[in-house]
C-alpha cells in the first residue's frame, strides 16, 4: 500500500522490469525454480545443499504448473546461503581479533565491535582486511566493503579514513 496503489500496478512494475532490464534475473530464477523441482535441492557455490519438496505444484483445474509454498524460498537460497557462509567463514577469519577480545557482531551484512581507541585501527583494518579478501569459491571476487567508526556512539559514526568510498 505504501508503494503502489494496487496489486494490479505492482504486477505491470514487476513484468516492466522482467522485460527489459530483468531479463536475465527471470531467466535465472527460471532456471532455479526448474532445478530445485527437478532435484528436491540446490547446492551453492560453497557445496552446501538446502532441500526443496514443493517448489512446482500442479494445478488440476487449469491444467499447468504453478509455483509452489517453496518457490521464492528456492529462488532466495542460493544468494542467502552464499552470503551466509561468507559472513561465518569471515567471522572464523577474524579468530585473532577475538583471541583479543574484541568480539565482532554480525549484525545483517555488518560486523561492530567495540574496543579500545587505541585498537581501533588495528581491529578496523582487520576487518576490512577479512571481509575484502577475494573468495575462491566465487571465482576470486572481492566485495568492497564500507567501514565507520565511532568513540562515542553509533549515532556518531563516521567513515572510516583508510576506506576508498565504494562509489565516487
């Protein structure tokens, strides 16, 4: 309701952007959908394997394939899990940060971790430094990665100086 008026301008949105610049976004959660039905499961790039039963259902009385409950699940679990694993495998890379103790929190996409002034730049490049490595699994990529820092509070974070914006 806040966005659009109805379901019905939501749904001419929607098929606007699949046509034109989300061609290959449909194509790939096509492609998902079929081999999630197709197999019960999807398996990322890290080898984890999330199980699926009801992604396509049948549709007696008009006769075709639908959706099923387990569909958008099926189509947000590849990015989702990949994510996951990143983030957990990035936390396990900081083992020498908590060794210190100054334990990161993950909160979303985000860690904070609050320590000393002192240590802040040490504790800050780490992460930078953890969260940017390239990942293998994904070909090499790199994410660019966003930091700010605070003596005060999170009300008073600032970005961080040794950080290259991620957009000009």
């Amino acid at each position: 309701p806040e966005v659009f008026r109805s379901e019905a301008e939501a749904e001419r949105y929607r098929k606007m952007y699949f046509d034109t610049i989300g061609t290959k976004v449909k194509i790939w959660q096509e492609k998902v959908v079929m081999e999630a039905h197709r197999r019960h499961c999807l398996r990322n790039l890290f080898n984890h394997v999330m199980w699926f039963w009801d992604v396509l259902s049948w549709d007696g009385k008009k006769q075709t394939w639908r959706l099923g409950d387990e569909a958008k699940a099926a189509m947000a679990c590849l990015p989702q899990s990949t994510v996951g694993v990143k983030i957990c495998r990035d936390i396990v890379g900081l083992a020498d940060v908590i060794e210190e103790g100054y334990l990161p929190l993950q909160i979303h996409d985000a860690f904070v971790a609050c320590c000393p002034a002192v240590e802040a730049d040490h504790v800050a490049d780490r992460m930078i430094e953890q969260m940017s490595a390239p990942v293998p699994e994904l070909g090499g990529l790199a994410f660019g990665v966003d930091c700010k820092i605070s003596d005060r509070s999170w009300a008073h974070m600032e970005p961080y100086r040794k950080v290259k914006p991620l957009l000009p």
